[in-house]
C-alpha cells in the first residue's frame, strides 16, 4: 500500500486523476513534474506541498522558482531533475504519467530506487521493455500497470502463480471515433475529428493513437512486456462500450473479464492500494442499466497501424523503439495541421522499413533506435 508519491506528469490526464485518488486515500506527496505548465504546477504544489517540483522546459522552472518563493518546495529544471523526482527517497510509489520515451531514464531511476512503479507511461515498456522488466526483476521494484486494460489483466492474474496457465490475453479496444468507416473516410479526418474520443478523455497524444489503433499495437507490445508472453497470446477485440476493460483465457478454458465504468480513478487507485482494494466514492458500474456488451474483430485495413506494430513486435530487438519514436514524431506533425491521418502510418512504415532492428539491444542502442526513426521522419515530412 502506498504511502507517498512522486508524480511524474502531473499536469496531465493521468497526473490529475492520481491527485484526485492521492487527495481522497489521504496519501502524501513528495515530488511533481511536469514540462511547461507552470500554473497548473504552482497550484499542485501549493496544495501538495511537495518537497520538490520538477519542470523539464529550463524556463519554465525558473518562473516556477519565482512563483514559489514563498514555500518550502524546492524547484529544479531539466530532464535529469526528472530522474530526481523519480527516486526521491521519501516516496514509495512513482506514478510514471509523462507521455513518450521521455519517461525510461527516470522509469529506470525510480526502479532503481526499488519503489513502486505505478506504470502510465506505455512508451517506456515498448522501447525498452525487456530492460525495464529485468531490472525490476533484480532490484525487487513492483511495477504495477496504470493503462486500463493492463490493470485488467493484472487484477485477473491475482491468484495465478504460473504463466503457463495463461492459454491467451484479450485486450479490449473501443475502436476509436473512426471506428466502422472506410479508409477513404477515415483519411479525410482531421486533428480536430481524432482528438473526439467516444469513452475517456486523456491526453492528446494518447487519443490520436488511439484514432489510429496504434495505441492497440502499443498496448499489445505492453502487454507481451508485463506478462512475458508472445504476440500469439496476446489478441484484440473491439469492444465499443469499454466496459470491459480486458480478459484472461486460461488453459482450462475459464475467462477472467474486470469490467467497470471507464474511469482511470479505478486503475490508478489499485495501483496505490494493491494488494488491497480501497473505498472508491464514484458511482459503480449499473449492469442493468448498460448498453449491451459487444465483441468484434479489429479492422486492420482500415487501421494499419495495429498491423504495423504487430509485425515490429515479432521483429522485436530496436524495431519496437523506431516503431514509437517514429509515430511519436508523426503524431506531433499530426497535431500540428502539418500531416494526414494516414501519414501517421506510411512514416512509421518507412521508419521501420529504413532501420535495421538490433538484436538483444543496451539501452544505448534503443536511445539510438528512437533517435534515428524521428529523423527519418522529419526527414521524410520535409522532402
Ligand atoms: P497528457 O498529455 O495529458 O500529460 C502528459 C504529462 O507529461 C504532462 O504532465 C506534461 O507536462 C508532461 N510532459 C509532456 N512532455 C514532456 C517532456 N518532454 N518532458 C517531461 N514531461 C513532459 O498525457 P496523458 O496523461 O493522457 O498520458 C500520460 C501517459 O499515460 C502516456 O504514456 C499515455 O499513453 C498513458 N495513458 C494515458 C491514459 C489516459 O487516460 N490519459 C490511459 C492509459 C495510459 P505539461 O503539462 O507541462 O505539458
Ligand atoms: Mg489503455
């Protein structure tokens, strides 16, 4: 059971909902981060009252010091700072809620400092999930998973001793606001229609993916990480009311299902309480009252992505980490007005298409791997 938290990201979706689950289970903060926003920043800390507050934008940490004069929390600037928060000694429990790469240098500070790792943060298992699961394993650090459907799945697991007893994962998928429409639809949405997400609100970047089904290609790599499984146990289904959250066939046949409203505040509390359950005050899931519960195959022509990521997983070695940088790199274009939808796809195909995949990769290799895909991408836009 948690007792204090560092919140990497805390300006975002995930940041606020944890203070919201931090605030009702009475826990302590001692550290936040965020980028730039130095005004969602200053009111966190003015309640928290973290020891430190953490921008990585050098500018923004400089305002943010100003601002705070009059309080005890120390303010401090720059990517490293991050990997400081993330092994604050006075925390038990690192909440990783930063979007992208980002998150693996201080993800690997916060296991190394053997807490808790209540993990949000996808991209960071993607690239380099064999490494992060390793050195979890040897330093004894929990990494317990945020990402709703992952929580499923490890809440279903509770009890099962032998991986060998797993026959298959089904992650469930909402299939996005796209869902049902043609590729020739679909490639005239724009920022606006992606980011108009049916079932969750969340961060931008999050709801393109999942626009594009790569957040399901994401979540499957997520998923072969935390339980070691290959991708043939590891399947999807469209399941459009995301009630629920995700299921576990196991080798006698029997399917374990979690299901629940579609609210983060679920997962992101048992990832505090566990091996626990804590009061929650939201209303709970009205069985008689629901749509009906609906199963369906994925499209994987008109969403590509999910494909594409399928394949980088079975490539494995750096394909996963060009696979995320380069469509980290899309996303943003795509978020700027400055590509189409489906540029998103044809980039990340170059990217893995252009670069080798390194067997066994150092994490050297995998910082190279993502570097090296969001230069073929820029390179691409601009030619
Ligand atoms: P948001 O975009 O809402 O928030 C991102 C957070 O990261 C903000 O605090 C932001 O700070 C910070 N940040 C952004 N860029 C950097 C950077 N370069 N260096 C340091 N910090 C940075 O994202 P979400 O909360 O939606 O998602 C966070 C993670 O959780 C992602 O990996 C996502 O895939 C995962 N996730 C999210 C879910 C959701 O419901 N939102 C569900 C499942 C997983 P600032 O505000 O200053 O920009
Ligand atoms: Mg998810």
């Amino acid at each position: 059971m948690t007792n204090t938290l560092s919140i990497l990201g805390s300006t975002g979706s995930i940041g606020r909902q944890t203070l919201d689950v931090a605030e009702q289970l009475g826990l302590n903060v001692a550290a936040l981060t965020a980028n730039s926003s130095v005004e969602r920043v200053e009111a966190q800390v003015r309640k928290f009252r973290p020891r430190l507050a953490v921008m990585t934008d050098e500018a923004a940490a400089r305002d943010l010091a100003v601002r705070l004069a009059d309080t005890d929390t120390r303010v401090l600037g720059g990517p490293v700072a991050l990997e400081e928060a993330a092994a604050a000694p006075e925390a038990d429990t690192v909440v990783t809620a930063v979007v992208g790469m980002v998150g693996l240098k201080p993800t690997l500070a916060a296991i190394g400092g053997k807490k808790r790792i209540a993990l949000a943060n996808k991209e960071t298992l993607v690239c380099a999930g064999e490494i992060v699961m390793d050195a979890a394993e040897k330093s004894g650090a929990e990494i317990i998973p945020v990402d709703s459907e992952h929580s499923a799945i490890f809440q279903c697991l509770q009890g099962c001793g032998n991986r060998r007893e797993i026959r298959r994962l089904i992650l469930t998928c909402s299939g996005g606001p796209f869902y049902g429409m043609s590729r020739e639809e679909a490639g005239r949405k724009t920022r606006a229609d992606a980011l108009r997400h049916p079932n969750w609100t969340m961060g931008p970047k999050i709801t393109v993916d999942c626009a594009t089904l790569m957040n399901k290609g994401l979540e499957v790599i997520e998923a072969m990480r935390l339980y070691r499984l290959p991708l043939s146990q590891v399947d999807v289904a469209i399941h459009r009311q995301s009630i629920v959250h995700s299921l576990v066939e196991f080798r006698d046949g029997a399917v374990l299902a979690q299901l629940g409203t579609p609210d983060m505040r679920l997962p992101i509390r048992y990832a505090m309480t566990y091996p626990e359950r804590g009061e929650n005050p939201a209303e709970p899931l009205d069985l008689l009252n629901c749509p009906p519960l609906t199963f369906a195959e994925p499209d994987r022509e008109t969403f590509p992505c999910l494909a594409l990521a399928e394949e980088a997983a079975v490539r494995g070695g750096t394909a996963c980490a060009v696979l995320n940088g380069a469509n980290e790199a899309a996303v943003q274009l795509f978020l700027a007005d400055q590509i189409g939808f489906y540029d998103i796809f044809h980039l990340t195909q170059k990217a893995l298409e252009t670069l080798p995949a390194v067997e066994n990769p150092t994490l050297e290799e995998i910082l190279e791997a993502d570097h090296s895909a969001r230069e073929i991408v820029s390179k691409e836009y601009s030619a």
